[in-house]
C-alpha cells in the first residue's frame, strides 16, 4: 500500500476475530482501497482462526496449519494494516492505545510498549471462559479460549492414548471430564469419542471406542439449556449411545489437580478424571473494565444500537466483549442481550462496517438489529441438529441430518466468503475435500 495521507480518517480494530478481522476486510476493501480512510487491524496473535472450529482442533478432526489465516498476508491483498500487539491501555482525551511489550516465545521483548492513535476505535476482543472465581479452575483445566489451548488439549490427548496403548490395561479408559453442556461442551464431547474412533481404525493398540469415558457435568437441569428442549434431548441420546456420562443439576465448587469438587441436591461428591475442561460460561477479558469505559459485571462494553460505546462518539465495540439489549423486531419491548455468538459478530461487523463509511461522509448511521437465524449444533460426524428460524413466518424450524450439516457447516463459509470472495473460497472448499482425500481423517502430530 502506498504512504498514507495525514488527514485521512485512521480506524483502528482491536481484535481480529469473527467480528473484527471482517469489519477489517469490509473496510479495507471499500474506504482503504479507495483511500478515503486509513484502516489497521491489530491482534495479540500473528494468524487467525475461527473460534468455532476449536473442539475439532483438540480433537484432531482439524489442521490448524491448513484453516489458519495469516493477518499480514490478508492485510495485503485487502488494503488495510496489520500491527501485531495486545491492547493494555486507552486514553480517550488524546485519542491513543497502549499495546503491551511484545515478548517472544522465549519471553524477550521484542518490541517495547507502544501507542497508536485513532480517529475511530474499534474493540473487538471477544470473549474467554469464565471461571466464576472458583477455585483451582484456571491452575487445573483446559480452556477452549484460542488455537493455541486447543493444540495444547490435542497433543496432551494424543500423549494420553499413546501411554495408554503402551502401558495401559484394556479394560480402564482415558477419563475426561467436562464442565458445560453448552454447545462448546456438548460438540466437544463427541468430537474426542469421533477421535478415538480414529485412532482404533489406525490400528492404535488397546484402543477402541470405550476406551474414552466422557463425564459431561452441567448446573442446569438439563444440557443446551439455551436451545428448545426438544433438540436438547435428541443431543442427549445421541451423547448417551456414544458413551457420554450426563450429570445435570451438578455444580462444580472447587477444582484440584485431577478432580472436581461438586454438589447435587445438597449432597457433596468427588470426581477424579484425567483431563478436566472447563466450558461453562464466557466472560470478556477483565482489563476492559480498566479503561475507563462503561461494562457490565462480566466486562463486557456497554453498547448503543448505533454499536458506539455507551458516552461516546468515536468508540465502537462488537462481538463477545460488547454488552447489548436488542430485540430481533427492533421493538424496544423486553429486550434481550444479543448473544455472544460468531453470527451476532458477523451481523455487528456487516452494519458497522455500513456506519464508519456513513460517519466519514456525513451520513446518518443505521441501528443495529439483531436477527438470529437459529443455532445448530454439530456432534462430529454422529449428528448434526439444530433449530432454524424461518424470518418469513417467524416459525421455528427443527433440523437435523444433511441439512442441519450443510447450515452448520455454511456459518464458516460465509465467514470465508467475507474473508476471501467467491473463487478463492470455492478454491478452499476443493482444497479441503483433495487434502480429505489424501490426509488422515485425524491430525495425529
Ligand atoms: C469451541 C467453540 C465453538 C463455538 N461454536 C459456535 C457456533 O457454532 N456458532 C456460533 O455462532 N458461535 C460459536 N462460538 C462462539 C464464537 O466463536 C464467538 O461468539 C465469536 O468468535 C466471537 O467473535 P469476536 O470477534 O467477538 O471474538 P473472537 O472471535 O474471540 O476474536 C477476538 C480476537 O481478539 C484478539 N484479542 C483478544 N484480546 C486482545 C488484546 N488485548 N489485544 C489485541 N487482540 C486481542 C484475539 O486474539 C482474537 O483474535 C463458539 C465458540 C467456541 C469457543
């Protein structure tokens, strides 16, 4: 990209995930290519990776290698920056952020703080588990929170088979416990016992489809408690054929190496795994309730419909970390938080992308109204079901099978076409379906 004139508008995005780096490709090709405003994206990692595919790349079912996203590559062929850095710090008279000091994998600094400034500021940050302050969960679990966890999960998945086949008994299993059967908890759960299937069918020794025993553990009554009951008990049965073992009404209340401290019905128990993983709930990152912005008691950013920052003009935030009640009619009636899901930040991205080109011309800006298409929720390749909601009539439409795989699987790829265009991401989905062909169905490294 050529120099930049000083008096072009400089938009900043902190956070390129599924709602920032599209804002960013949105942006960067419509005012960046046409030089009417100066648009950088920053992100605390080098490569990007779209947050839903996580349980498949502790499972194995995904190569990182093959989905990640390079920022600078990207930023180059869509006309925005990239600066790699994590946001500490904001001061909102003078228009700057603070990024962190950049350490390398060793912990030498590599570059010191900085200080960008802005004339439009994006936060985008998304969202990490919550921990709800219990005791040891942050010391003894893994989280599904970024790539870099989800690879950590799966080498400590493969290593645990591996001792197994060497030295274990046929008859014990590798345990793991889970905590939330929220979709994060119930995807996961049937992408390791898809998993292990794989490492039978390559002959892994000792190792067959009970040789995983999954203890899927959830506070409410019943799991997917945010779905329709019904798609709730079909994932229920399916879990069940599987080998999952549902506890409801449980809650965690202290986590030891190897062991969750739990109650039901007031009575207190133990349960020793060996893996625990925490999926019960997200919280934003806490430092955002240190800069001086509105937030709500999980830290995330209050927000107006017009997505700017509750008091402010010239700051926005979408996605996990953005705190707002809407109403999918755009009636201001009983209104509901929209919910921390890639679709909400996809939709946050398309209408602010729309209302920064609109701010810099002086246009008026639109409101954000949020439309939920439904949620689906895939259990590997055992299941897929979900709900659809039909926008014509307002109905509710169960799914499963085929259709239910093909709806799921279009969330990513919409996100690709946003990212991509047409041709290179129909180029993508052919370079997926050779590399299934030619590789092992599980990443075993
Ligand atoms: C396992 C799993 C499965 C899911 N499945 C679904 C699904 O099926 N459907 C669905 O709609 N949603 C799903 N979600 C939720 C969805 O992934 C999130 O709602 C979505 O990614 C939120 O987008 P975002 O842009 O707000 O944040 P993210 O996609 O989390 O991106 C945040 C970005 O900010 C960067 N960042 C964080 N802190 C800083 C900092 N201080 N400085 C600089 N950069 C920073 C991060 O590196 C990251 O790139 C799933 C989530 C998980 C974990």
């Amino acid at each position: 990209m050529s120099e930049v004139s000083v008096l072009k508008p400089k938009i900043l995005i902190v956070g390129g995930g599924a709602g920032g780096l599209e804002l960013a490709t949105r942006l960067g090709n419509s005012l960046g290519k046409r030089q009417l405003a100066e648009i950088t994206l920053i992100d605390q990692y080098r490569v990007h990776l779209w947050k839903p595919l996580l349980h498949e790349v502790v499972a194995g079912s995904l190569d990182t290698g093959m989905e990640a996203l390079s920022y600078r590559a990207h930023s180059a062929d869509n006309h925005y920056y990239f600066r790699m850095g994590s946001l500490i710090g904001l001061d909102k008279d003078a228009k700057k952020i603070t990024l962190a000091p950049l350490l390398d994998h060793h912990g030498k600094q590599v570059l010191g703080e900085r200080q960008l400034d802005y004339d439009y500021l994006v936060i985008a940050v998304g969202a990490r588990s919550n921990d709800f302050g219990i005791e040891g969960v942050r010391d003894h679990c893994f989280t599904l929170d970024n790539a870099h966890e989800a690879e950590d999960f799966h080498l400590s998945f493969l290593n645990k088979f591996l001792q197994f086949s060497e030295t274990g008994n046929e008859t014990d299993a590798v345990h793991i416990a889970i905590v939330g059967a929220g979709a994060t908890g119930v995807e996961l759960s049937a992408e390791l016992y898809n998993a292990v299937d794989r490492l039978e069918q390559f002959g892994v020794k000792k190792v067959h489809h009970s040789s995983l025993k999954v203890t899927l553990i959830e506070a409410a009554p019943r799991i997917l408690p945010v779905l329709p009951e019904s798609l709730s008990e079909k994932a229920q049965q399916t879990l069940t054929d599987l080998g999952v073992d549902i506890q409801t009404q449980v809650t965690v209340k202290k986590v030891a190496e190897n062991q969750l401290s739990m109650v039901k019905n007031d009575q207190a128990s133990t349960l020793n795994a060996d893996f625990l993983v925490w999926a019960a709930g997200v919280q934003a990152p806490p430092f955002l309730s240190t800069l001086g912005l509105p937030t709500n008691r999980i830290h995330q950013i209050e927000i107006t419909p017009t997505l700017t920052v509750k008091g402010e003009d010239a700051i926005f935030a979408i996605g996990d970390c953005a705190f707002l009640l809407n109403n999918p009619d755009g009636t201001l009636e009983n209104p509901r938080p929209v919910p921390p899901t890639a679709q909400a930040a996809h939709q946050m991205a398309e209408v602010l992308a729309m209302n920064l080109a609109a701010k810099i011309n002086n246009q008026p800006v639109t409101p954000f109204v949020y439309n939920d298409h439904g949620s689906l929720v895939s259990l590997s390749r055992f299941q897929t079901l979900g709900s659809l909601i039909d926008s014509l009539f307002k109905k509710n439409l169960m799914v499963e099978g085929k259709l239910a795989h093909w709806a799921y699987a279009s969330l990513y790829r919409q996100h690709q076409f946003t990212l991509h265009g047409f041709w290179k991401t129909l180029g993508l989905i052919l370079a997926n379906i050779i590399e299934k062909r030619l590789k092992p169905r599980l990443k075993l490294y």
